[in-house]
C-alpha cells in the first residue's frame, strides 16, 4: 500500500519541479572586444603616439645629415613621414606617370590616386589627404585582420593580432605617406569576404588590391583557390571570378604596355634601386656578410646596420610563420587559400633583394604586407610571452619610426 506521502505524489501528478540553473552559454562578449572597436582604439593609439614620436625626433634628436623630404620642416609632426618613398607616391598624384620616367612604375595608382581624389574633394593639400587614407585604411586594415582571427583563434586572441598589426616594427610605414596600410586592408578584407562566403566582394577587394602594391596580384589567387576547393565547384563562376580578381593587375599591365612598352615594367625597374632576382636567401646571406665584414660605414652606418638587422629578423620569423601556419593548415582547411597569396610574397621576399647593398630594409615591408602572419603571433600561449612580445615590439617600432623621421629610413 502507498504511505501518504507517496499518496500525494501520484494525486498531484509526480515529483514537484526541480529549479535548475540554465545551461551555461557562452562568454559574453564585451563592447570593446569588437573587431571595431579594437581596430579604432589600436589606430588612434599608433597614430597619436607616431605624431608624439615624430615630434620628438625633428625637434630633439640632432638629423645628423640625414635628408628629409622637399618642403618638410624640422619642426614638423607630419612633414617627415614624407620622406624616401612616399616622394615617388606623391609624384604619380600630381604627374602621373611620365614617359621618360620608369622608376615610377613600381608605384601602383590606387593609393596616390585615392589620396588626389581626397585632396580635392576637401580642398586640403596632398599631405594631409595622404594621411587620412593611410590612417583610415589603417583602422580598416586592423578591423579586417581582427574579425579574420575572429573565427580561427580562441577569445581574446583576435584583438592580439590587430594589435601585433599596428605595433609590428616597421608600421611607422602604415602612418606615413605609403600605400601599406592601404594594401593591407584589401588584403585582409578579401580573405574576410571569402571566410563569410561573399566571393563577389572578394573579387573586387582583390582587384583593387593589385592596383595597390605589385604583390597585389597574388591576392586574387586566395579567390581561386577558394572556388576549386568549394564542395560544389562551379567553373564558370571560379573562372569570372578569376578574371574579376586580376582585372585591377591586368589593366595596369596594359597600361604600362602601352606607357613604357614593357607589360612587367614595375618589375623591370627594380633594378633602379639595385635589386634583381636571386638564388633564394641571397638578400638574406648578403646583409649578413656585410654585417660580419664591417662593411657598412659612413654617414648612417648605425642606420644601415640596425635596419640590415630588423629586415634578416623579420625574414627569419616569416619563414617560421608559415612553417607554423603550414602544420595549422592540415587542420584548418580554410588556411590553404589564405595561405597562398602571402606564400608567394615571400618567395619573391626570399629569392628577389638588393645585390648592391642599397634599399637594406625593403624586405620587411613585405612582411609586414603578410596579413596570416599575425594570425600565428596572436596564438602565443601565456600573457607573460604576449606581453613581453608586443612591449619588444613597441619599443622596436618607436626606435625605427625616429630613424624614419630623422630621414634614415632607405627604401
């Protein structure tokens, strides 16, 4: 016979409930955690600390013969960040690309022709409208290489890698007046847009992207890559989008043709600033032995010598990266087409540099245009090593930034 608590049970119909506390979800993620956020705190913060920097360098440190650009003053927060290359971006806004001149060519139209656009359009000089599209395309650069590390790092990682973007050694070239942060923020808009399935978008990023830098034309080999690893391949859209990609690179080419009467003349004309392809590691090897040897004196030897230093590291470590990236990518499918266009950067890196011992420090623009890279950095385990990486990275990046002001930045 049922006892009379057992009576109740089956007249109330069972056991009463049982509060529970819902099933956890997950972690919440804090405003300033977005990849906007992130990315507009990171290039405030690079741009007002460069502007305290440059200050600083002109109006403290003595110039020690070092050049600065035509027009810039010593007591110039901004007139120095003109200096050496960003004279050639500045010359194709105002004069295009002279017939009798060449050595512009490697100077691809996108950045100098947007800055032109901005320089009108706000009836400012060229400088500051230079500098809007290197600092706004700084803060799209940071937003894009955040939300790509969105979906591949764990939490709190991705805001590593913007950060690690805009204090990597060499970024007072993403707040000068240079087409990096520009080419940059296709670069990594791209691979977003092929992440979140957008391949039409990808294209024209892509395409622009080959308008930016001479690189420019290996990002629209992620997009193909992209269609022939796509479960359901559709070869005539991976075909449109093949050519969409390229169109940027193959409409410069043909303008170049007709300009110089050579299609690879922005190829060609690296032989003005001594550099010509090599045997792999060459540039590598060469800076090296010329560090060994002692023969790097004069004027700015210090100079030479502390940019030969940072460009054999920066080669060093983005070889490593992709060694890294590479064992990543057996699991992480996706990273084969990312992979691509940054790998084929860096064999021209590796096997393509100065043979005379001029432009020392070319190569670390490079890498810092190779946007997986930061993909690896962002994954250190420990906030003991983070932190300790990105301080040695600041520091870095403060101390090459006062060469660059002073007018000791070879490019």
């Amino acid at each position: 016979m049922l006892d009379e608590s057992e009576l109740q049970l089956v007249t109330a119909g069972g056991p009463p409930a049982v509060a529970t506390s819902p099933a956890p979800g997950p972690a919440r993620r804090r405003w300033w955690h977005a990849p906007a956020a992130v990315a507009a705190l990171a290039t405030a913060t690079r741009v007002g600390l460069g502007l305290l920097v440059g200050r600083f360098a002109l109006s403290v440190l003595p110039l020690r013969g070092f050049p600065l650009a035509a027009g810039n003053k010593a007591t110039s927060g901004t007139g120095a960040l003109f200096s050496w290359d960003a004279f050639f971006y500045q010359s194709v806004a105002t004069s295009g690309y002279p017939k009798d001149q060449p050595a512009w060519s490697p100077f691809f139209p996108l950045y100098p022709e947007t800055a032109r656009a901005v320089e009108h359009l706000g009836r400012i000089g060229y400088q500051p409208a230079a500098l809007a599209v290197s600092w706004v395309s700084l803060f799209f650069a940071t937003w894009g290489v955040v939300r790509l590390a969105r979906d591949l790092l764990p939490e709190g990682a991705p805001a590593r890698a913007g950060w690690l973007l805009v204090w990597f050694p060499a970024s007072v070239l993403l707040i000068a007046g240079y087409a990096e942060s520009t080419f940059i923020a296709l670069f990594a808009w791209t691979l977003v847009a092929l992440r979140e399935r957008h391949p039409w978008w990808a294209a024209a990023f892509a395409s622009l992207a080959a308008l930016t830098r001479p690189e420019g034309a290996a990002v629209g080999l992620a997009v193909v890559l992209w269609c022939l690893l796509e479960p359901r391949r559709r070869w005539l859209r991976a075909v449109v989008l093949a050519a969409a990609s390229e169109a940027g690179f193959v409409a410069f080419t043909v303008f170049l043709w007709v300009r110089y009467g050579n299609p690879i003349e922005e190829f060609r004309a690296q032989k003005y600033w001594g550099r010509a392809a090599t045997w792999p590691f060459h540039p590598l090897v060469g800076s090296l032995q010329h560090l060994l040897h002692r023969d790097v004196t004069g004027p700015g030897s210090a100079n030479i010598t502390a940019v030969y230093l940072l460009d054999d590291a920066s080669v060093v470590a983005a070889v490593v990266g992709f060694v890294v990236l590479l064992r990543w990518a057996r699991r992480e499918r996706d990273l084969w087409w990312m992979l691509a266009p940054a790998l084929v950067s860096m064999v021209g890196v590796v096997a393509n540099g100065p043979v005379h011992g001029s432009s020392p420090e070319s190569d670390v623009r490079y890498v810092l245009c190779l946007v997986p890279l930061y993909l690896v950095a962002a994954r250190w385990r420990g906030e003991r090593l983070w932190t300790a990486a990105l301080t040695s990275s600041v520091a870095l990046a403060v101390v090459f930034q006062v060469l660059f002001n002073l007018g000791g930045w070879f490019t």
